[in-house]
C-alpha cells in the first residue's frame, strides 16, 4: 500500500508540461518543414533500429527526436501507432502518451481515449495515460475524464481502479475550467457515499477499502485546490462553497 502511495503522489508530475493552449485559441507556433521532416527521419530510421536489435533505450530515444515536432500531425499519427501497438513496452507506451500530451492537439483526444480502453486493464499503462490528458487544454477533455473516473470512483475493493480514479481526478486538477470544478464535486457523491463508520475499524477488509477510499478523496480535494486556490480539508466545505461561488467563479 506504501508503495502505491508514493506512485499515485507522483501523478502530478507525469503531464506538467503542457507546451501549447489548444483549447483557449492560441495556436503555437508551427515548426517549418525543414524541422519536422528531419525528425521524422530520425526517429523512423532510429525507431527501426530500436525494433530490430530490440533496444527499448534506442526507441525511447528515437520518441524524443519527435519533440521538436509535436504540433505537426504526422508526428502525432507516427506517436499514435506506436502507443497503439499492443507488443511495444509499457515505457515507450508510455513516453508515446507523454509526448501526445505534450503536443496540446484536442485531436490527440480520441488517439489518448483509445488507447486507454485498450490497455485499461494494464495498471502501469492506463493511470500514465490518463493523466496525459490533463496536458490537453481542452474543454472536451472534462468529459472524457469523467467517463473515466466517475464508473471508479466507489471501487475501493479495486487498487488499480483507486489508481485510474486518482489519476483522473489530478488531470482534472490542470484543467482550469468551470467544468473541471463542476466536475470534481459532483464526484464526492460516489467518493463519500457509503462511506464505512469509524474507517472501517475491526474489519481489515473494510479498512483496506477505506485506505483507498481516502486516496481518492485526497487526490479529488487536492484537484480543487489547485485549480480553486482555495484551502478547504472537507468535502461539505467544498460543496458549500462551490454552492455560494459557483455563479461567479471565474479560473485564473
């Protein structure tokens, strides 16, 4: 359980970098041809290399030539196919969700949604692309989040959807919407409902479901914060807040 801990408090760090602002109609600055066909060159010749000596360092190298091009779509569809790719490692998935991240693209969204439902039951894959998604700045992706987290939110039986839930619940938290607040409260209803007398004390079993109910909330009222700025420990302060605020509030 320790272990899980220090891995879900990570989360936050894994999609930090957003590069571009998509979703508030700022395009970013587009790389010139020149630029973008030389590192797809690289990375389709080193990506190749990487396959046939079986090499993951030298694949996860060959992802990172693609940075310099993240806004140009064929790097994207070039990062989709490898994320997509059920026999690639779950460190160069990964680093191919990062990076699809990165690019701030709302039409990297379905490619991220995909793969998630492909590998939803691979829990060192699913919760790194869900957070990944929190790198889009786009208002669509609150939707995408919540069909993700809300179905988990009361699976307290369930490590790895504690994980998935939590990691949802902190990409969220960089997503600095009206509907990202809106959002997060209305999922203490399934985090607080049912909620064990006394933590679940004498019965190990409830007690466990506990633990992993309070990762939950912690990683929901740590979303809040952030996106809020308001410092508020309870889940009722929260939802009487957000009933007094939420016809005024405006993200910062």
């Amino acid at each position: 359980m320790g272990q899980r801990r220090r891995w879900i408090a990570g989360l936050p760090i894994l999609g930090v970098f957003t590069g571009v602002a998509w979703g508030q109609g700022v395009g970013p600055a587009k790389p010139d041809e020149k630029t973008v066909k030389a590192a797809l060159d690289a990375f389709t010749k080193q990506y190749a290399e990487g396959q046939k000596s079986k090499d993951e360092a030298k694949r996860l190298e060959a992802l990172n030539l693609l940075s310099g091009a993240l806004t140009d779509q064929r790097a994207q569809d070039a990062l989709a196919k490898v994320l997509t790719t059920a026999s690639e490692t779950d460190g160069i998935k990964g680093r191919a969700a990062m990076l699809l991240g990165q690019s701030g693209n709302p039409k990297a969204i379905p490619v991220l949604v995909k793969a998630f439902a492909l590998y939803e039951k691979n829990p060192s894959v699913a919760p790194m692309i869900v957070s990944h998604l929190g790198s889009i700045n786009d208002k669509s992706v609150v939707k995408e989040l919540d069909k993700i987290i809300r179905p988990r939110a009361s699976r307290w039986d369930d490590a790895d959807s504690c994980g998935i839930a939590c990691a949802g619940m902190m990409a969220l938290g960089r997503l600095r919407f009206l509907e990202s607040v809106e959002t997060l409260i209305s999922l203490f209803d399934p985090v607080e409902k049912g909620k064990p007398k006394n933590k679940g004390q004498g019965d190990p079993i409830e007690q466990a479901k506990e633990q992993q109910r309070e990762l939950i909330e912690g990683a929901l009222i740590s979303s809040l914060k952030t996106i809020t700025a308001q410092e508020l420990d309870k889940p009722e302060d929260w939802m009487k807040w957000w009933g007094e605020n939420k016809k005024t509030w405006k993200p910062q």
